[in-house]
C-alpha cells in the first residue's frame, strides 16, 4: 500500500479504480483497520468510482512524521487528516461512507467542508450534530469502556492487553460466530501502531469532555456541536443485532438531516455491516453513491438472516461474492463504459459550449435557485471562471430590481459557439422559468479571443412574448443567422438577423412546434410529476442544423415526434402557410431534451426517460449508449476531435418534482466517443 504524506502524517492508504473516477473516501472505525473495506472497495472501483482507504492516525503503518505532535484522535482531527490527505491527492469535491469512528468523521467532514463533501454514508454509529448528551443508563451500561479508559487503572490496562481489549468488544458487539480468530489476528496487528493507545484514549476522553480536542480542530469540534441539522444526501447503516450502538440510539437520527435521507436497518447484523454482510453495504452505498438521492428509502434489509435460512443458497452466493455484487449492481444502474463524467458542478447545469481550441464553457439557468455564476468556463483542474467576467454574470434574484436586465445575464438558457471565434449567450431572461423580465431576454456575442462581449441584441416584446422561453439557438454556417426553440406556452421558431438584430416569429403556433397532448412522461414506469399533478410542459426545445445550413431539425421536449423545414421557407418575407407546407415529419422518436448534428453527419437526441444518447438512422432511433448517471441528458456539444459533451440537469430531481429537495442540486458533464 503506497505511503503518502499530508504534511504531518506518513499516512498509509490503499486506492482502488482509474484516476478519473469519482472519488469515494472510505473511512474505517475502532477497533478495526482498513481492511474493513476489503470486500466493499473493489466493488465500489468496478463501479466507475476513485475508492481512497486511509488508515488513521495509531493505526497500522500510518505514524506521525513529529515525534512532538500530540497523540490526539477527537473526530475532528481525524477529519482534518482526511482533508490534508485528499489535498495531497490533489481532490475538491468527493463523497464519503464511514464506520464506527469513521462515520463522526464523515459527519465532521460535512459540517466543515460542506462545498466539498457531496453525498454521505454513516455506519454503526450516530451523528454528534448539536453535541453529546449523557446517554441513558441503558446505554451507558453498553459504553462501559468509554468510562473504564477515562480512569488511570483503564488506561493502563489497555496499554497491557491490548488485543485483549479490542477482542471483547468484536465478541460482544455482533451475533456469535461472526469472525474467525486469523481475521481478528491480522487486524490486530494494526494496534502495535505505538500510537494506536494515545490517540485511543484521546479519542473517547475527548467526547465526553474528559480530554481537550486538539487544539488545532477546536473550531471543527464547535462547529460540529453547534450544528444541528445536515442537508447532504446521506444514508444511515446499521444492524439490528449492534450490541453496543442498538437501533434505539438512532431513533433522532432522521430529524438530523434536513436533505435526502434512508435509515437502512439489516437484520441478523451487528456492529460491522461491511465485515459481516459486504454484498448488502455494496448494494445500498451504490443507491446513495451511485443513483439518485430521490430513490432513498427506509429499508429493512434481510439479506443476511434470509441466507442463513438458506445455508445452501448461501454457501452458493459466496461463490464470488464481490463480483457478483458488482455484477449485480452494475446491471441494477446500467452503467456505460462509454460515458466519462469530465466535471460535477454543485448548482443545476443545462447547456455546455466546446470551442475549436478545446475551451468547455456550462451555463446555470435560475430555475429552482439564484445561482451564483450564470456562465462559466471549466478549467482544466475543473473549477469554474465566470465568463466573460464577474460583471456580467453578477445579477442575482435579490437584486432584480436594481440591475438593468440588458446588463447582467439574468437566466441563461443555453452557449452555443457559431464556428466564427465568438460564444453566443442565449438569455431568456425568465427566472424560474416563469415570468419573463421586460428587456431581459437576449443574445450576447462574447469573442473568444478577447473574452470580450462585442454585441448583446435584445429580443423585443413582439417576439419574445410573455410566456416565451428561449431554449437553444443553431447557426447558419456563415454566422448570419440564428435559429432558436420557443418552448413556453406558445411553441415557435424564433429567426433572428444576427447583423440587423432583428428577429420574427415562424412556426407560431404550428402543431410541430406545440406539445403533445398525448405524451406522459415517465422515468422508471411512474409518470414524472410536480406536487399538483402537472407533467413538463414544454414545446419546440431540441434543435439541430444540418451541415449546409439547408435543413432545420427541431422536436418539442413533451413530444414524440422530429420535424424538418427548409430554412429557406423561415425568412421574415415568407407565408405561414408556406412554412406550415414545407414541414417535414423525419422519424417517430420519444421525449428528447437536445438534439445535435456531429460533423460527421449524426443526429444525436438525448432521452432522458430511459437515462441514454440516441442517434437518427435514417428513419429510425437507435440507442448509442445508456447509463443511470445520465439523470435528464439535456444539451449536446461536440469537441474538435469528434468527442462528443453532454450534460445531465437532473430535472426530475429538482424540488418542482421532487418535494423536498434542496433548491441547488448537484449535475454533471459527460463525453462520449462519436458513434460509429
């Protein structure tokens, strides 16, 4: 196991998966090591996922680096230590499952760096949030040797018998027979750290108050204290045969956590869920870690005692343990080896831009909450630059009333680049898509080489009426002209002279550019639904231009069906009549959010119903890839090498139908190779 050093700890750590997977701090407990995760971590890697398992500070072969540094093992250091590992590590955003003293660790991870820590998973032990009450006697009775090593006489004796010590509690904390004695001799080993006993008798004196935190972590542990509630997507493990922290000490845990969250209870199991049923731990952490916190539930998990009714159901099952557990979930999510998730953003993202010379730009609309940057640009560390400056992307809700709306991006929809050095903003100037804001909806033209907004022509009154939402915009191939998706309530095409600034209406209400009444949109056999009943409601949304300009492509996002016009017949001097007679149907499709045509001549469509890319052949659809990260596969870019972006917005996770959820919510940018 390699040795990487946080600044004042050699810390021993074993990783598992590619680099670019998403990373999962896995964290063990006392009295345990690292090898807890054995038979989780690898799982967890075949999954997609960077698995980092450290061993903590008095364990194993991690040793301090001052031989002056206090022994100290309060939950808070232990999360400082995380913080400096994964920072060697050179990782920001990453989610976390923890045991034991791990799961105070994770907690205190969350309420110290909430920007960072983006799901959590606790294991056997409850949250501290708003400190330590005395327990129960009851309780206090299972806790017996937080008070013996309080004492002069305890501690020594754990200084004497240290295996001794530790190998009670593995005895009294499970069902009998849970582990065997070579399993316990090698995890023993890992208490010969000669600081294993310090940072042991600090980290239960600590709690209680019997010991100072380290004075370095001081502000976490007050922190931590002085929360009460989390908000983070956080999943709580633990067996109903604990003996030491029994279901009844997790009845106030729900009320500790305002976000998502699922009490799982498993059965037959004690204190060491990821020892004595890793399958299950696998199965649930990749519900949390994997799907989409919307899908928590209460569970009572009786994989366990089920197995041992089965002895020999069971003895085949352990045949391959882990790979069938990976197998089995890998099915159950539907990931795709083909989907490489680029960037994960903290506030709902739908359009991305890719340029010529490899510069990724994301857009956030204020849909569901006032984010803070409208328009970025991804780095290649992946952090975020305003774009083109802070100036532009500084509106905030609050604020609306103060700043003119032709100035500020207000709630940018969709970035397109046009193939002539310039970024276009398309702004439908109607936060929460909702109401439009007079004067705000726009197109803004940012060279790229200046970083530099060269033109901003408004979209007036007559053409973006009330109830107007501009989606996405497609260019002509000599940059003249632009085409854009109206799909509020009156779907169009809108046609905008991008020399003059001027704009008009075609499509107005055609029946290709309106919803289908006939469509529900469903996810997973249930109709996606807002608290009252409502399904998206969206008209003309997708679009998509041929390579010569000659042809547009565009679908309503409530539809099932992709149009075709002669962008001849969308000059301003032709009849509607005329237009309506030159559309064409082009295929029979299903609810697609974006559209793109590649340089090679494929039509790409997102289908976010069924979590995949699709591509036209001919008259038909076919898939190119599927994958349950894909929460809402939104808008489509295309790299100079052909690698094609898209992101995923997560709508259905959003509080319009999601009751409950957090107004920002996480999402993604993927990429994909071009399909062949």
């Amino acid at each position: 196991m390699p040795m990487i050093s946080t600044g004042y700890l050699n810390m021993e750590v074993s990783l598992y998966g590619a680099e670019e997977g998403q990373p999962l701090l896995l964290i063990h407990g006392w009295p345990d090591d690292a090898s807890t995760w054995d038979q989780v971590a690898p799982a967890l890697a075949a999954e997609g996922f960077r698995v980092i398992v450290p061993t903590l500070r008095g364990f194993g072969a991690t040793r301090f680096l001052d031989d002056d540094a206090p022994r100290t093992g309060d939950s808070a250091m232990l999360a400082i230590d995380m913080i400096a590992l994964l920072d060697a590590l050179e990782i920001d955003h990453f989610m976390v499952a923890g045991h034991d003293w791990g799961s105070n660790t994770a907690e205190a991870l969350a309420v110290g760096w909430p920007d960072r820590v983006e799901r959590m998973a606790m294991l056997s032990t409850p949250p501290r949030l708003g400190g330590m009450p005395t327990p129960p006697f009851e309780q206090t009775q299972r806790q017996w040797y937080h008070w013996f090593m309080a004492t002069a006489r305890g501690a020594e004796a754990v200084r004497s018998d240290r295996r001794g010590f530790t190998h009670l509690h593995w005895v009294n904390w499970s069902p009998p027979g849970w582990f065997d004695e070579p399993t316990f001799d090698r995890v023993s080993q890992s208490f010969d750290n000669p600081d294993w006993v310090d940072v042991t008798l600090h980290s239960y004196r600590a709690r209680w108050g019997e010991a100072e935190p380290d004075p370095r972590s001081a502000w976490l542990e007050d922190k931590v204290k002085a929360t009460t509630t989390l908000s983070l997507p956080t999943l709580y493990i633990h067996g109903d045969a604990d003996g030491v922290n029994p279901p009844s000490t997790a009845l106030g845990v729900p009320a500790k956590f305002a976000g998502r969250f699922a009490r799982i209870t498993m059965t037959g199991v004690g204190h060491f869920p990821q020892r004595e049923n890793p399958q299950a731990v696998v199965r649930h952490l990749l519900t949390l870690f994997a799907g989409a916190p919307a899908v928590l539930t209460d569970t009572i998990d009786r994989s366990l005692t089920m197995k041992k009714a089965a002895p020999y159901a069971a003895g085949i099952a352990a045949i391959g343990l882990v790979a069938a557990a990976a197998a089995g979930v890998a099915h159950a999510q539907g990931r795709s080896a083909q989907l490489t998730q680029v960037a994960q953003f903290d506030h709902q993202a739908t359009g991305v831009a890719v340029t010529e010379d490899g510069r990724r730009f994301v857009n956030f609309p204020r849909w569901t909450d006032d984010a803070p940057i409208s328009v970025a640009e991804v780095m290649k560390d992946g952090s975020l630059r305003p774009y083109p400056d802070a100036k532009w992307n500084s509106w905030r809700n609050a604020r609306a009333n103060e700043l003119p709306v032709g100035d500020y991006f207000v709630c940018v929809q969709s970035i397109v680049p046009d193939g002539h050095g310039n970024l276009w903003v398309l702004d439908p100037g109607a936060p929460g898509n909702e109401k439009i804001l007079e004067g705000a909806p726009k197109l803004v033209r940012i060279d790229l080489a200046s970083n530099a907004v060269t033109k901003t022509i408004p979209v007036p009154g007559d053409v973006a009426l009330q109830g107007t939402y501009l989606n996405d915009i497609r260019f002509s191939p000599d940059g003249k002209t632009g085409y854009i998706t109206d799909s509020g309530t009156r779907g169009a095409i809108i046609v905008v002279d991008l020399e003059s600034g001027k704009s008009h209406r075609a499509l107005d209400g055609h029946a290709s550019t309106q919803i289908d009444k006939t469509v529900k949109v469903t996810l997973d056999g249930k109709p996606l639904v807002r608290p009252d009943g409502r399904q998206p409601a969206f008209a003309a949304d997708g679009i998509a231009i041929s390579k010569d300009g000659k042809t547009l492509y565009y679908q309503a996002l409530t539809g099932k069906t992709l149009y075709s016009i002669d962008t001849a017949r969308l000059r301003s001097d032709v009849s509607e009549a005329d237009r309506a007679a030159a559309v064409k149907t082009v295929a029979q499709t299903h609810v697609a959010d974006g559209l793109w045509m590649s340089k090679a001549g494929v039509l790409y469509l997102t289908s976010p119903t069924d979590y995949a890319i699709k591509r036209l052949n001919g008259a038909t659809v076919e898939t190119v890839l599927t994958d349950r990260r894909l929460r809402w596969p939104d808008t489509f870019s295309e790299g100079r090498d052909g690698t094609m972006y898209v992101t995923a917005s997560h709508i259905q996770d959003t509080n319009w139908f999601t009751p409950g959820a957090p107004p920002s919510i996480k999402t993604q940018l993927f990429s994909f190779a071009p399909a062949k």
